[in-house]
C-alpha cells in the first residue's frame, strides 16, 4: 500500500474542524472505508497526494477537468485577471462575453444569468420556471441530483446515496410539498404525475444523462417524450446540464440528443476549475429574472472576474478543437469495453462519450432500483485495488468516471492492466 501517512495526519487533524474532516460528503471516503488522500497538486492527468503518490485522476475534479488539470493556456489567462483584481461587484466585459459564446455553443440559452455553482444554478432555474408558469410544483428523477437547494434534496443521487441520505435533515416537508419524484427512464411514471396534477407543474427538471446514481444514459426517446409532455401540458423542461454541459458535446446533452429544452443549467466545465454556475434559455423566459423581471436571484460573486477568464479561456479551447469529442469517446469506450471484456457480466459498465460508470452488479442499470443493485463493498474494494496501484477513481459507486483529453494513450493502457488484474 502507498504512503498515506501525511494525508492522515491532516485527517485527523480535519475530522476536529471539519464535518466528516471534508467540505464536501463524498470526499470522505466514508463509502470506500479509506483515509481520504490530501491534495498537494494536479497536472494533466494527474494527480499528487500530500505523500507524494502520483495518480492517473479519473475525477478530475468531478466533472470541471475536460482538459486536465492547470491547463497552461487556462492558468495564463486566470493570473492575467487576478492581476487585475479579484472581484468587483460590477459587470465586466467578460461575463458579457460568456453570455454571448453560451448562446453561441448552445442556442437554448438565448439569455442567461452567471452564478457560483451548479447548486445556485438549478435552484434559480426553478424558481423562474415556477415565477413563469404561476405554478408551483415540479418534477424530478429518483436518484438524480440538482445540488443542495431544499427543495431539491428530495430522493437525491450523488454523496446523498453514499450516505444514505437520499432526503435530508432539515428540510421541512413544506418546502418539498410541491417536488414531485419520478422514475428515471420511466414514460409512466411522468404521465401519471401529470394525470393527477394537470395544472400544476411548472417544470421537470432532469439530468439528460444521469451521472449522480452513477452514469444511466437515458433510453431511446426518453428525453423526446419528456420534450412533449412538458409542451403538451404548459410546463417547462429543465436540462440539469452541470455534468454534461461541454463534455458530451460542445453543445451538450442537448446538442448530443437533439432536444432543445426551454431551460438549462450549467456548472463544472464553464468554470474551468473555478466555482461558476450559469442558468439560461428562452428569452421570454428569462426575462423574468430581476431586473428585468419579478424572480429575485442575486450574488456578489456572481460572474466573478477571475472564474468567467477560466470559464471562458476553457470553452475557447473547446470550441477550438472540437475533435476532443471523438478523443473523449475513443478512450473512455477504450476503457469501458477492456472492463467488459475482462469482467464479464459480472459488472454493468454504462459508457457514454466521456462519462462512466462501472457497477458492480449483473443487471442492466437504467434507473434508480436497478443502481441500487450494485454491490458497494465488491466497489470500495475495487477502490482499493486501483487507489493502491496510483488510478485515483471516485470514491463511491455511485459517482461518474471522469475522462479527460490529458489522459495519455499510456495513461489509459496503465488503468485498464491495473482494472484487468482486479477483475
Ligand atoms: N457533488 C459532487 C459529486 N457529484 C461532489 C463534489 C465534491 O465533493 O467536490
């Protein structure tokens, strides 16, 4: 086993100060029964750990590392802003230009709002559709996740399943009255919840690719159907686009399924490694958001100077380059298909372009119960094996691979010998 005796140490000196010795629950480990590995620093592909283990990172920080860690071109831009001041309060040429190459990429986001996470961004988006539609309840999957917001937590996937807290504490059932919970890849389940409350629902908000019960690709015409369903019943239809914003496509899910949904919401990749969230779409809609509109929303670091460069230095490059697309695909297919050759049916493997998901069960994983088949000890041990011979995986089944365009032909050769002798 690797040295961990320096990330130990800080661990114990975290679990004092710290809840769960981490800002973050998945970080933890708790799923894994492993000393979470302190961070010294992060280059391309990989990742060094306060020992001094270097790591291929198949987290990549949970989504926002597309081009691998310190991008040189990105971290040139971001010490250009800091030397021209950290935050203002007031707008900038800059997030005028991330407004603009959003509407560029993805053409459903004809106006948008920056904000400071993915969280923000989701909670926001519902708020509009709600003060749009007059209407106040909304749909979401079981086992998706849309970040923190009250309303929100309710039958959540991502470190709210590691821990098996899929509804939180303290959140009144008041303010999760109007959430209402659908079957992910479930016609049915949407329609009968539009059955019983025709009037009612201002929106679905969805993940088009799920990626926080592990990665669940959606069926065939799931996303189509939920399109008309929404049209035909007045509400409006979210794309929770956090994860798959840029990484599917340049225009995302949406652009990679054909669905224009009336609003999305972005995270991660526009962010370029800095905390960025964005919420955006039809105009008409957006219009609603003060101050041009009743729908209050604000934030003093909203469009911070020093995030929207790394945002916009990162979606420049891949805007640039859109062969990284293919790339992605190629190597993260590479993997995947090396894992069910070696693995058989013991395991699922869902790939799509460059997000997977390894669950150690024999069934087909298309939704939240058959996710929940997965055998998280069979994971946390195969963690093991791959944290011991330096592949850094998520630290819970039911968090995506990331792959990024640093990781190497070498980088994924080394992964799948090190996944072949576990499996
Ligand atoms: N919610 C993130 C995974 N889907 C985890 C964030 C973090 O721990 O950094």
């Amino acid at each position: 086993m690797a040295a961990e005796e320096r990330s130990k140490a800080f661990y114990e000196r975290a679990v004092k100060r710290l809840p769960g010795g981490v800002n973050s629950p998945v970080r933890a480990y708790q799923a894994v029964g492993r000393t979470p590995r302190f961070i010294q620093s992060a280059k391309g592909a990989h990742i060094t750990d306060v020992d001094g283990n270097e790591m291929i990172d198949y987290v990549c920080s949970w989504g926002p590392g597309i081009l691998g860690h310190a991008n040189p071109k990105v971290v040139e831009k971001v010490k250009a802003a800091c030397d021209e001041g950290l935050t203002f309060g007031a707008p900038t040429e800059r997030e005028v230009e991330m407004a603009e190459l959003l509407a560029e990429l993805v053409p459903s986001m004809e106006v948008s709002r920056l904000v400071s996470s993915g969280t923000e961004a989701t909670m926001s988006a519902i708020r509009v559709a709600r003060g749009f539609t007059r209407r106040d309840k909304i749909i979401k999957f079981r086992g998706c996740y849309h970040g923190h917001s009250d309303g929100l937590l309710v039958k959540a996937g991502s470190a709210a399943l590691t821990t098996s807290v899929p509804d939180s504490a303290g959140v009144p059932a008041d303010y999760t009255k109007n959430t209402l919970v659908a079957e992910y890849n479930n016609k049915e389940s949407v329609k009968a919840l539009f059955e019983a409350n025709p009037k009612e629902i201002a929106a679905i908000i969805v993940e088009p690719v799920a990626a926080n019960m592990g990665v669940v690709p959606p069926k065939d015409d799931f996303l189509a159907f939920l399109r008309e369903i929404t049209t035909q019943y007045g509400a409006l239809l979210i794309f929770d686009e956090v994860i798959t914003g840029f990484r599917l496509a340049l225009g995302g899910a949406q652009e990679y399924f054909g669905i224009k949904p009336d609003l999305s919401t972005f995270g991660k990749i526009i962010g370029g490694g800095m905390p960025v969230g964005a919420y955006g779409g039809r105009e008409d809609i957006m219009r609603m958001v003060s101050p041009d509109g009743p729908v209050y929303q604000a934030g003093t670091l909203s469009g911070n100077p020093i995030a929207t460069a790394a945002g916009l230095s990162t979606l420049r490059i891949l805007k640039e380059d859109t062969s990284i697309y293919e790339r992605l695909e190629k190597k993260t297919a590479k993997i995947a298909d090396a894992v069910r050759q070696a693995a058989g049916n013991k395991v699922c493997v869902n790939q799509i372009g460059s997000l997977m998901s390894i669950f150690f069960t024999g069934e087909e994983v298309v939704d939240f119960d058959s996710a929940m088949t997965a055998d998280v000890k069979a994971y946390a041990a195969y963690f093991g094996h791959m944290l011991d011979h330096g592949i850094y995986v998520a630290p819970s089944q039911f968090e995506a691979m990331f792959v990024s365009d640093a990781h190497t032909e070498e980088d994924i050769t080394k992964t799948i010998a090190v996944m072949q002798q576990w499996f």
